[in-house]
C-alpha cells in the first residue's frame, strides 16, 4: 500500500478521484432515475436500454448489502490503522468490502450475463473505480476482493 502511496501523481489523481466519484451511490441511483423517466417516456439513449437498467438491479443490491456487511464487519479505514497513511480523499464509514467495487462489478458481470454490448467497457470501468478506491488510500486490498466477490454474488442473484 505504502508503494502505491508513493507511486501517486499530480497527473493520474484527477482521474482516479473521476472513477471514485462515478462509482458513488448518487450517480448509480440518479442513473437509474433518468434512465426510468426516459424508458417510461420511450426514450431510448443506450443500446438495449432495457437490459441496462435491469444490471443496474444488481449494483443497487451490491451498493445496499455492502452497507449492510459495512455494518457489521466495522472494519477500520486505512488511514485509521497506518500511522501517516496519505490518504487522497476524505471518506468516512468503515472499509470492509468495497461498496464502490462491490456495485460496479456487479453491474459489469450483469451485463455480461445479459449479453449487453457494453458489458466489456462496464468491466474495465469497474476495474478503474475499484483500483481508485486503492488508489486513494481509501480501502486495503482486500476491502477490494470482498467488493468483487459481493459484486459477482448480487449479479449472480439477479440473474
């Protein structure tokens, strides 16, 4: 973790902190409230809209039960264990698992299982959310593997 902390640049920050900030909660769920309002409207902005909104199913799932595990894992934040950990973002909670990780590979992985013709770039975004949450110094690596796990679990449920 401390190899990646010194790794970090002015250059590639901005862009983890966009993954990190497209992984959120808000942007899932307002998503998902467009995309409705335009489906219910006959308004199709993305191929096989359909589908797309049925995968986003799954990442509410995962975006919920990680909150749930959160709860009562309680697992403390990188930067509350490692004395002088620089962390690049404030974050508050607990660590354990990803939630970020836990409802983007759930929706890449739905997608798969869908046959949605984004599902591949929905995969390598999922991946981006998940190494910025690392990144930033917000989540130990294992916080990570637990999300992908939680994440193929809810898609798996869903379909």
């Amino acid at each position: 973790m401390l190899g990646i902390a010194n790794w970090r640049s002015q250059v590639i920050t901005p862009e983890m902190q966009f993954f990190t900030f497209s992984g959120k909660a808000r942007v899932w769920f307002s998503t998902a409230i467009v995309l409705n309002i335009f489906q219910i409207n006959s308004i199709f902005l993305l191929p096989e809209q359909q589908k797309f909104l049925q995968c986003m199913l799954a990442a509410l799932l995962a975006w919920g039960l990680g909150g749930l595990i959160k709860q009562v894992v309680r697992r403390p934040r990188p930067v509350e264990v490692i004395s002088n950990y620089p962390v690049l973002t404030k974050q508050s909670g607990t660590s354990f698992p990803s939630s970020h990780t836990a409802s983007a590979f759930a929706f890449g992985i739905a997608l798969w299982k869908m046959g949605h013709p984004w599902a591949l770039g929905a995969t390598i975004w999922a991946a981006l959310v998940s190494f910025s949450r690392f990144y930033l110094g917000v989540h130990f690596v294992s916080d990570i593997v637990g999300g992908v796990i939680l994440g193929a679990l809810c898609a798996e449920v869903i379909f």
